[in-house]
C-alpha cells in the first residue's frame, strides 16, 4: 500500500514531527487471533459507496460464524447491506468491535460477492485500541422485516438519536487509496446538531495514523452511522460532506479535543431490520 498523502499532511498539521507510515504500514495478512476474533463476532460495520458515488456506513448482523477468515488476506461476509454498492474490485472499509471487550479490528480492501453475500480481499488489517469505546454486552435479539426508508435533513427524529449517542462509526474513502471504517465515542451529547443540515462533533488523541482524516483531507465525501444499540428503533445513516477545522479558538471548548470536523448531510437513511440488543455495562 503506497504511502497516504493525506495522512502525512494531518500528521505533520496535527504536530506529530516523527510520523510514519501511517496506515502504509499495517500488515495484509490475518494472524490466528484475528481469525478466531472474527468468527467470534455478530456485527460487522461496513463503509463504501453506493451507485452515485455517496459514501455510508452500515452495519450487518449475524450468528457466531458469519465472519470469517479465509485463507491468508479474505474475509467472508454472510450478509449484504442495503446501501453500498459491492461488486468486483469495489473498495471498502470494515470495522469489527466487540464491546464487552471493547476489542477492534479494521479490514479495509475490495470486494467479490460470494454465494451468500461478498468477501473483502483484504490490503490494510489492524487493529485498534479500546479508548473512547463504551462497554456493552449482548441481552437479546430482534427479527424483522426489513425497511429503508430516506429524507433529506435532520427531522426531530435525526435529532433526538444523535443527542443520545455516545458513539457513531464513520466511513470515507479516497480515490486508489480505499476505502475505511472507524469508530468515534464520547458522552452523550458530543456529536452536535448545528443546523437543519449540519452538526459536528470533537476529535481526540488516537492512533495517530489519521485514516479517516487523512481521506478527508482528500476527499469530503463520507458516510455516518449512529446505531440503535437498545434494538428499539432503526439506525440512523447520513451521507455527506465533512471538513476539519484548526481554528484553536474553537477547539479550546472542547475539553481534550485535538480539532473539529463539522459534517453537511446531504441524504438521511433509516434502516430497520434483524439486529441485537446491547446492554451498558
């Protein structure tokens, strides 16, 4: 993988002056903890585009087994979303986490569809540490028929979700960079609603290889997903356009924060279906 230029540009405006890499150093290949975690997980987070080129992020469910890792680089995916287009050679990002361990791992590569839903030939495998990740154990599961259904800005009903969350997965993706999925968490509250068609939301110290910000360094276009973790209600999709603001200013009212990325939405998705039912611990 050559290295992100993105990526390189957050890092040395971010002040990281011994940069590396960044995500041009991950490995290609699933070592055996990474293979028995995958079989072991339900949910899997996908990022991508869809036929028009918008980016979202979307989650599947299934049993224990659902994911699984084949041969040295494949992943396969007994599933299919709803909303991102997969075919041969399309790029995408996936992040499996585990909250009652609070464990990830990030799968980004291209996909071919298989017989019971598609398989991700992986080029970038890592995985995460557990920060900012909410502890949640699995109480139940709920089948339902599934529903899409779109608007267009944020209803009360956008707003009322995203003021409750305390976590939300972003997707972006760069051109013959890839694409990615990754994770953000905080107090509930820490994503704001500034608008019928904007919020933004603070960004803390990581792993300091700047994936998600390094591609929209490059590319705005991205994808949101704010999960029903109760099993309640659908999951709320957004797909448009986000900037990273520097200003100090501005960053100072967050306590912590290292800078701001503010996200214009553009369509608004609501996903009903088979999922499971998550308890804080």
């Amino acid at each position: 993988m050559e290295v992100h230029k993105g990526e390189v540009y957050v890092q040395r405006r971010a002040g990281y002056t011994r940069q590396g890499l960044g995500s041009a150093g991950v490995g290609v290949r699933f070592p055996q903890v990474a293979r028995e975690f995958l079989n072991e997980q339900r949910m899997l987070v996908v990022a991508g585009r869809d036929a028009a080129g918008a980016v979202w992020a979307e989650a599947l469910y299934g049993p224990p087994g659902f994911l699984r890792a084949e041969g040295e680089r494949t992943v396969e995916v007994a599933a299919l979303p709803r909303l991102l287009l997969l075919g041969e050679g399309h790029e995408v990002g996936a992040i499996a986490m585990d909250p009652p361990t609070r464990r990830r791992m990030r799968v980004n590569g291209d996909t071919r569809r298989c017989y019971n839903g598609f398989a991700i030939e992986s080029n970038q495998i890592f995985s995460n540490c557990p920060k900012y990740v909410t502890r949640r154990s699995i109480v139940g599961e709920l089948v339902r028929p599934v529903s899409v259904w779109f608007e267009n800005s944020a209803t009360a009903a956008v707003c009322e979700i995203i003021a409750c969350a305390d976590s939300f997965f972003i997707g972006t993706a760069a051109a013959e960079l890839g694409a990615d999925a990754s994770h953000r968490g905080g107090e509930p509250g820490f994503v704001q609603v500034t608008g019928n068609h904007t919020l933004s939301w603070p960004e803390y110290r990581g792993n300091a290889m700047f994936m998600t910000l390094g591609n929209l360094h490059l590319s705005p276009a991205c994808g949101l997903l704010f999960p029903d973790w109760s099993g309640a209600g659908p999951a709320l999709h957004l797909t448009g356009q986000a900037s990273v603001d520097w200003d100090p200013q501005r960053v100072a009212s967050f306590a912590g924060a290292e800078r701001i990325v503010d996200f214009t939405i553009e369509r608004v998705a609501f996903i009903s279906g088979p999922t499971l039912n998550w308890r804080n611990l």
